[in-house]
C-alpha cells in the first residue's frame, strides 16, 4: 500500500461533508445559500454511473421548488404519464394481475402541496446537483478525495483528504463534519454507531440494460411493472419509458439464483423471460447485487460529527423512501448548523437533528420494510403476490410528521390532529412541530403558496391585524426572519388561510428554515418584541454557550406523527 504524500498546508472549514451523493451534495446547496461555507468529498471521480434510486417524492420535491432546481429535475426525469399507474402482470408482454393507483398521483395528495412527485434517475439527478453545489461553493465540492485519519473532540474534528489520482493527503480541519458517505460508511464505524434492526431481510440483482421496450408499455404506462411468474419474481423500473430500464431479480436465492449466474448472457436470458418475449434485442449496461436491511443508527451525533442519509438508515427499496429521508435529513442538519457556525444559536441547537431526524428514520425505515414483506419478499410462492394497501399510499409519512425537541414550541391548549392511520393519512396543520401546511395566497396579484415562502430562513405569518407580530421580527436580534402580514403583502383570497394556520386577526406564526412550523400565537401579546425573543431564545438553544460538544445527555428521540 502506498503512503500518501502530504501536504503541509491545513484546509481549515466550518462543514466538511463526506459524501457526493444526492444527500451530500444537497447540503452543500443549502449551507451556501445559508452563507455558510462547506467542503464537500467524494472518493468517486464523478457521479452516479447507474440509475440507482429514482423515486423523489412531493415534500422533496417542494424543498428542490425553494431551491430553485425543480424544473431542471423535471426536465431531466421520466415523462409524468409513467407515474400514474404501478402494475403487476405475468409478464411485460403478458396478463395483467393488478393495477395500482400511487397516492400520489390523486387529488387529494395534489391539494396539499403546490408541486408533485418526480422519477429522476440518481444519475441523472446528482449532476444537476453537483451543478448547483459548484455555483454555491465553486472551490467546495471535489471529487477523487477522500476522507482518512478522522479525529474530533470538543474543538471539532480533523484527518487528512487523500486525492485519489496523485496521492497526495492534505490536512484538514473542520469545525463539523456530515457522515453522507452512504450505507458503508466509515465514518459511522469510527465512532462507534449501531446499526439496530434487521439485516439481509433478503436478497436481490439489479440489471441495468438497453432494449426497446415501447411496443410492451406504451398502451399500459407505469413506473414499476411486477413481474409474478412461479419461477421468477422481478421489477421492471422505468428508467425513460423507451430504450433505458432496469430489471430487479427479487429474492433471487428463494428461486434458486446467485449472483455468480448473473452474467450479462444469463441477465439477458432472465430478462427475456420476464417480458415474455425471445425476439427482444438487450444490451447489458451493469449487473450489482444486493441485501435489503432495515436498520437505523443508535445515535445521529457524536460531537462534531453527524450521520445524514444512508449512513444513519438502511431502508428496503419498497417505496422509495431512501434517497427523500435522506436529503431531508440534510434539509433539517444545514439550517441548525448556519445558525449555530453564525452565531444565532446555541450548541444545544444540534442535538434536536438526533431528536427530530432518528424517530423519523425508524418509522420510514419500518413503512418501508412492512410494504416490503407484504410483497412476499422473505418466502417463495407460486402465486401472485401483490402488496399492502398502504404501499405507494404514504400521505402521512410524506406530509404528516410531528417533531418533538427544544427547537419547537409547543401549543399548551391545542390538541395535535387525529387521524386513524399515521402511515396513509394526513391533516395539513400548523401545529408546531408540522410541516407549515400549503395555503394559496395572492402576491402582487399573483397566486404563491405558502411553501414558496419557505426554505432559506426563518418566515413569520401573522394575521390581518398582527403588524405587531412583523415589527417585532423586523426588529429582532438576529437571526433573519422574514415577516409578512397576510392581509397586506399577501392576501388571502380564497378566507381560509387563518382557519388552516390556527389563528386569529392578530396571532402569528413562526416557521422554520426547513418549513417545520416552530411556534404560533393564536391572537396578539402585550409586548411583542419580548414575545418573539422569549420564542427565539428556546427555539434556538441560546441560553447555550458550549461549542463543539454535545450537550452532556442528548434528548431523548422525540418525534412523533400525528395518530389516534
């Protein structure tokens, strides 16, 4: 093994983020446009080469609209119309056992949000992100480096960048480093996270292929075709709807498959069973097994030190919840670390990404991994297995998550909305702790929703006659907070913005960076200005002076979503 070269000259950054993947690099966007400086390695030379996760769902879909790439993503992804429908049949070519509807191809999913799902291949997705993390950081994001030798304490972390090409290792020191370096992550191993969960729940072969398919889809579009033959369990994804796919040999060993037969003949061979066509010209693109686990980190922080996306979950594809849990955990850890690196926010602020994120994790990872067995995924059957009721229906997992942490204030006299099922259903409510619900507003004449409001920093709504509420955040000791009158500046056309929002002509309500709702007020208060301090001071841990530590006990994981 050659030692690397070094250098004697230390990179010193506030964030080093470990990763160049979708979750990676979707912190890098959102600390540069928090004015936060970041350096961003990836091992790899370049970004994803298959098509790997491909579901985006519509909450990542808004962050990606506040960020301002939606369109790129959309533009660059499948044609919407293979969205709308997931099909189960005997073959491609063959009978037809059932169809399914996603949920979020209804109108129900499309009232609560002003923007939709997207399928975008990762490897398509990650350039237009790197693209954009280069415009924010045009000397932060390097590819062909690697992390080694980490070492942190209360002073942050530091260890050398290896460049992959030339050798040479060049100290660095960061004050926080993000764990994006995915489900092998070593930096997970070195400070000592567990894995809890189950592991190798089963196992499976992803071919990536060419072949023109259209005379099979065309009439009968979907993003997922379920092949159920006796001998041979497999998906179809739809990779452009013509001439791109790939095929998932699911459960291979229950049928009798290793990965060792998978040579690009037999892949075409099995393959041409599950469209149930011979005369179908393949070409073999890439062939890589896999194990599905469900399984999350005991802990989400270990000082300066924060695990993001896989790194922090393991999740079984069913769904695709993987890559959105994953940048939204980048979502929630950027804004908390800009305004504790700025000096808005105590240290204690970034205990809440355990507290807010993990119980997060462990309910995506356990949806994900029900939907999973209910397609018979740990058992061999002759016959047609489907999937659960609630699979591709997950309005509440996507929208209706509560978070519990000192960065929320809660309601003391409201109840927290009901509902029977947490996993399909979803109340839009400001409660704080929710996702700041979709209302649609006028601006300048010009309808905008509510999410286009959100996203860089803090935003306050007060009511018609809460001008109080704006003067006291126009006036506030840091940090930026965006304040509009509803009845002002924005108007409410359609009268039920105050109703949705929980209050009153002179109430407010403060929204977080992250579109996380933080606190409201359902009237007006004595004294304003002091008011909203008073919220920012708990909100933001400010009675915290430690730096580069955790606090002494985390909090317990406290998240919740809303449930009977």
């Amino acid at each position: 093994m050659t030692t690397p070269s070094s250098s004697h000259t230390p990179i010193d950054v506030p964030v080093l983020i470990v990763g160049g993947g979708p979750v990676g690099l979707t912190a890098s966007i959102h600390l540069s446009r928090a004015g936060v400086r970041s350096l961003l390695v990836e091992k790899h030379a370049g970004t994803a080469t298959l098509p790997k996760a491909r579901s985006i769902n519509a909450r990542t879909m808004e962050m990606y609209r506040q960020l301002g790439i939606e369109n790129e993503i959309r533009a660059a992804g499948l044609d919407p119309r293979f969205s709308r429908m997931v099909l189960w049949a005997t073959s491609l070519a063959g009978e037809e056992v059932r169809r399914l509807v996603p949920g979020s191809a209804s109108a129900e999913t499309r009232s609560v949000s002003p923007t939709t799902n997207a399928s975008c291949a990762q490897d398509l997705l990650e350039p237009i992100l790197r693209r954009h993390a280069q415009a924010g950081a045009p000397d932060g994001v390097r590819f062909g480096v690697s992390m080694q030798d980490l070492r942190y304490g209360a002073d942050g972390a530091r260890g050398l960048l290896v460049d992959s090409g030339t050798g040479q290792a060049t100290p660095f020191r960061a004050r926080y480093v993000i764990a994006a370096d995915g489900s092998q992550s070593t930096i997970r191993r070195q400070i000592g996270a567990q894995m809890l969960g189950e592991r190798d729940i089963y196992d499976s072969i992803n071919v990536h292929f060419r072949a023109d398919l259209r005379r099979f889809v065309e009439h009968r579009p979907a993003a997922l075709y379920m092949i159920e033959q006796p001998d041979l369990r497999g998906t179809f994804l739809t990779i452009n709807g013509s001439d791109r796919w790939s095929f998932l040999v699911n459960s291979m060993s229950l049928y009798g498959f290793t990965a060792e037969q998978f040579t690009p003949e037999f892949a075409k061979q099995t393959i041409r069973t599950a469209i149930g066509q011979d005369d179908v010209d393949i070409d073999v693109l890439g062939i890589g097994a896999w194990r599905a686990s469900a399984i999350v980190s005991d802990r989400y922080r270990d000082g300066p030190v924060f695990l993001a996306g896989d790194s922090a979950h393991e999740m079984p594809p069913t769904g695709g919840m993987g890559l959105n849990t994953g940048v939204q955990d980048a979502h929630n850890l950027a804004w908390k670390l800009a305004a504790v690196i700025k000096g808005e926010a105590g240290e204690e602020l970034l205990d809440t990404y355990h507290a807010e994120r993990r119980p997060m994790g462990e309910f995506t990872t356990r949806t994900a991994l029900l939907s999973s067995l209910s397609m018979g995924r740990k058992e061999r059957t002759d016959k047609p297995v489907t999937a659960r009721e609630e699979f591709l229906q997950e309005r509440g997992v996507i929208f209706g998550y509560r978070y519990e942490s000192t960065a929320v204030i809660p309601d003391p006299d409201t109840p927290v909305p009901q509902v029977a099922d947490p996993v399909t259903q979803y109340v839009p409510s400001a409660t704080p702790g929710c996702r700041a619900p979709h209302a649609e507003l006028l601006r300048s004449g010009e309808k905008v929703s509510t999410i286009e409001l959100f996203g860089l920093e803090f935003v306050l709504l007060a009511g018609p006659q809460g001008k109080a509420w704006k003067d006291a955040a126009d006036a506030v000791r840091g940090p930026s907070i965006r304040a509009h009158v509803v009845g002002d500046d924005l108007v409410d056309a359609d009268g039920d913005w105050q109703a949705l929002y929980g209050v009153g002509p002179q109430g407010a309500v403060l929204v977080r960076p992250d579109g996380i709702v933080a606190w409201r007020s359902e009237g007006a208060a004595a004294n304003a200005p002091a008011a909203l301090d008073a919220v920012l001071q708990k909100v933001l841990s400010r009675h915290s002076t430690t730096v580069g530590a955790p606090s002494a006990t985390q909090p317990a994981a406290q998240a919740t979503l809303q449930k009977s």
